[in-house]
C-alpha cells in the first residue's frame, strides 16, 4: 500500500485554460470575462506576482503579445517571448478583445508578501537544520517548492523540486516530485520538458511505484500523448484510467472523459471501439440515455449477461429514483468544480459515438461540427489538431461506409452524409491522392460513381513472401561472394 500523494496540490491547471480562453477567438466575450475574474481572482488569492507578471506586465507579458505577426510588424522574427508564450496562448490566429490589467501597486504588494513568505520559510529551514532532522528539513523545503509552483515561477519551482529529488531516498515522492514537475510543463504548454520527464516518471514507476502511482501516470502520459497528437497512444491510457481515475490535480473527470472518447473514436478499430467506448460502463454513465445511465452506474452493464434479476430490475425503478444518481463528473473534485461540471453538454459527443458506429452518416456529420465546436476549439490541448481530428474521423466515416460496398453511387453517398455531391468529391480525392482509401472516382461516364479497390490480402501475403525471398536470396549471394573471396586470399 503507498503513501498519500504529495506535491499535488500545485500549479493550478485550470488557470493555464482560462489564459487560454483569453487568446481564443472562438470563445465568447461572457467566457472571456470569467475566465480574466478567475485569473484575477486566483492571482490576488495566491500572491501569484511572478505568473501576474508573465502574463501582463506592459512590456514582458506574454498576453501583450497577442495578435502580433508579420502584417503587424513586417519583416520582424517573432520574439523569444512570443515563442514562449505559444505553449499557453491560442497559436491560430491569437485575439484577445479583454485584456488582464496591469497594476503596478498590486504587483508591488504581493512581490512584498512573496518576499516575506520566502524569508519565513528560510527561517522555518535554518532552525531545522539547527535543531531538528532530515525529515523536518525536506518538509521546509518542500513548502518552498510548492511555493515557487503557486505564485507561478516555471524556473525556480522545478528547480526547488529537483533539489528535494536528489536528496530525498523514498520512491513514493520522487515519483510525486516529478508527477508536479510535469505538471509544471503542461501549465505552460512545455512539450519537450513534459516528454522528458514522463519517460522519467515511467522509469521511477517500473522500479517499484505503487499502485495508485501506477494508475496515475497513465493519465498524466495519456494527455502528454494527446497534446502531441498520438492519439493511438493515448486512447488505451486514457481509456483504461476511467475506472481508476484518481488524478484530479490533472483535468477533472469530466475533461477525462472527453479527451477518452475523442481519442478512442480516431483512433481504435471498430472492435476494439464498440468494447471500449460505445459499451464502456463508464463512459455510458456519462454520456448514456436515462436507462442506459443508470445500468452503467448500478454496475448491471458490466455485469455481464448472468446479472441477478434485481440488478435487472433496477432499469424500472421509479423516475424519482433516478434524480438520485450520482454524477460521476464531481466525484473527487470541489464543489466550485463540480458546479461547473453539471453545465457540461455531452450530447454531441454522445451523438458522435453512436451515430458513428451505426452508420447514420448525417447525423454524424453534424455531431463532428459540434463537438468541434463545443470541445476541439475551446480547449487548449485540443484546439492545435482540431484540423487534422476533424479531418481523420471524415476519413473514418468514408472508409467504414466504402467497405461495405464494391460500387457506389456519389450522389446517393452525398446523401448519406449530408453534403453535396461537389464537396464529397473534392474531399474524397485529397484521401484518395494520398493513398488513405483504395477507390476511384468515375464522373467521366454521367454515372457519378465511386468504385473501391479491395485490398487481396491473400496476395499482398504472396507478395510479400516472394519480396522477402528475394531479398534473402540476393543477401545469400553476396555472402558467398565474399566467403568465396576471403578464402581465395588465404589461398
């Protein structure tokens, strides 16, 4: 059994989403100005000089550099700053109607009271190492580096944590420490350090973490994966953390549930798809109808089909009853989360799932637009490969509908999709130039059809039999060229 999580209190996710929605033009002003009350708000809470100061501060901020490229200032290189900012900020077209003001005498007061924290917690450290022992010692240094991780300063916090690291021998923390050093990069947007010190953590887990530790790195490596678009990595991480979900210093259960779903629905094979997502127990409590909800909550879904008759029955308990059910959304998080949670609309996402693997292709259509719009625009590790996700599940819904068929007319394709016969050609052609769907498009004849190339499996198997045999029989001949070589030398 390991040891309560340490260190997991600090940085503030959700902190690095609000400056998101500062700099994102899709958002709206009412979000906007939320988000800058709440980013107000926590600054003046948690004495956050250094993190007011990187965002707003009139010539070093990074919210001062919102909007700024090439038509503005021609022939000007971005800024380091600039460059730095993009792991927090909306890299696409950057716009930030409400601005986070800058007060120099607030800035002052909590730089002075940041001051004053520092010099208690150096005192609080002197006399331990005067008086008492190790453990006492780390404690006050553990302080300062949650320290450095609240107020916001990326440097010095990573720096307090590795100091503890190197001196500190118990598993259990290190993993802990590193866990608050990854977050560190993902509150700002640092791809490479995140990727670095998850291959770290994996290292530290392998060599005897617990299990609570375990299951907790799956959720911090299944969103690394999905800020870097490896999205057949972070499905089964993803996937499998739902059950055991313990990370809410990470994203709230609700984001986790999103970022699952939306990976699974890219990325795993239609099998794999309809066990783990469209029958997932844990996903159908969130995003399931009224009945199908309550079967995934009373644990009668994954039951499976030996469930006891009053497991069965509990589908026909009363409508009063089913006021009562837990929404698993707010479980382990505060109450201001879970306020904000119960507003969370899975409807689109539901229909994606759904109409996506029953084949209702319109309908899908216009699920993908809104969970485009509700989910991949409005989050900040979502909205860099909304393009390319948008793009993949239209690919995933040409291919599983062409491999039904040897022949299919455009026009009657179109109409299944909701589209025009113009469009689904344009966009069937760039699929089929990259070799991503084995068909042609015939409009030449008046037809408008699309006829399908079916891969031979049997013989792409011989083909690559006979491929391999030649390579070993031209690698044999060169072989015994140079054996019969060296033996003519000795000779």
């Amino acid at each position: 059994m390991g040891s309560d999580p340490q260190y997991a209190k600090w940085p503030l996710l959700p902190l690095a989403q609000h400056v998101f929605t500062l700099t994102n033009p899709y958002a709206s002003k009412p979000l906007q100005q939320s988000a800058a009350k709440a980013l107000q708000d926590a600054i003046t809470e948690h004495k956050m000089a250094p993190f007011y100061k990187y965002l707003a501060h009139p010539t070093e901020g990074i919210l001062n550099y919102v909007g700024e490229s090439s038509s503005n200032v021609p022939g000007k290189a971005p800024s380091r700053k600039n460059s730095a900012a993009a792991g927090m900020i909306n890299t696409r077209n950057p716009t930030s109607s409400i601005n986070l003001a800058w007060d120099e005498t607030l800035y002052q007061q909590l730089h002075a009271d940041n001051e004053r924290e520092l010099e208690e917690y150096q005192k609080e450290e002197d006399e331990a190492v005067e008086k008492a022992g190790d453990t006492e010692i780390q404690a006050a240094r553990g302080k300062r580096a949650e320290f450095w991780a609240r107020v916001g300063d990326k440097d010095k916090a990573i720096a307090a944590h590795e100091d503890i690291f190197e001196k500190i021998g118990v598993l259990g923390t290190k993993i802990d420490l590193v866990l608050a050093i990854i977050r560190m990069g993902l509150f700002y947007g640092d791809k490479q350090h995140v990727k670095k010190q998850v291959a770290r953590a994996k290292t530290l887990v392998e060599t005897g973490g617990d299990w609570d530790r375990r299951n907790r790195l799956k959720a911090y490596e299944g969103l690394h994966n999905l800020t870097v678009r490896s999205y057949n990595l972070a499905a089964p991480l993803l996937l499998d953390s739902l059950s055991t979900f313990t990370s809410y210093e990470l994203c709230t259960y609700s984001n986790l549930v999103v970022y699952a779903v939306l990976a699974g629905s890219v990325s795993l094979k239609r099998v794999d798809f309809k066990s783990k997502v469209v029958d997932a127990p844990e996903i159908k409590a969130i995003l399931g109808d009224g009945e199908d909800k309550l079967l995934a909550l009373s644990g009668a879904i994954s039951a499976g089909p030996g469930v006891d008759a009053e497991m069965q029955d509990a589908s026909s308990a009363p409508s009063a009853a089913k006021t009562a059910v837990v929404n698993l959304t707010t479980l382990g998080s505060s109450t201001e989360q879970a306020e904000a949670e119960m507003s969370v609309d899975f409807g689109s996402l539901a229909q994606l799932v759904s109409s996506l693997y029953n084949g209702r292709y319109k309908l899908f259509f216009q699920a993908l637009a809104l969970v485009e719009e509700q989910f991949l625009t409005q989050d900040r590790y979502l909205h860099e490969h909304k393009n390319w996700f948008v793009r993949e599940m239209r690919l995933r819904a040409y291919q599983q509908l062409l491999q039904s068929y040897r022949v299919v007319g455009l026009d009657s394709m179109a109409n299944d999709f909701g589209v025009t016969v113009d469009f689904l050609d344009r966009d069937l052609a760039r699929f089929i130039a990259a070799g991503r769907i084995p068909c042609t498009i015939d409009r030449v004849s008046g037809r408008g059809v699309i006829e399908t190339n079916r891969p031979d499996d049997k013989n792409k198997q011989y083909q690559d039999v006979v491929r391999q045999g030649d390579q070993l029989i031209t690698k044999l001949q060169k072989y015994g060229q140079a054996v019969r070589l060296r033996g003519s030398e000795r000779a």
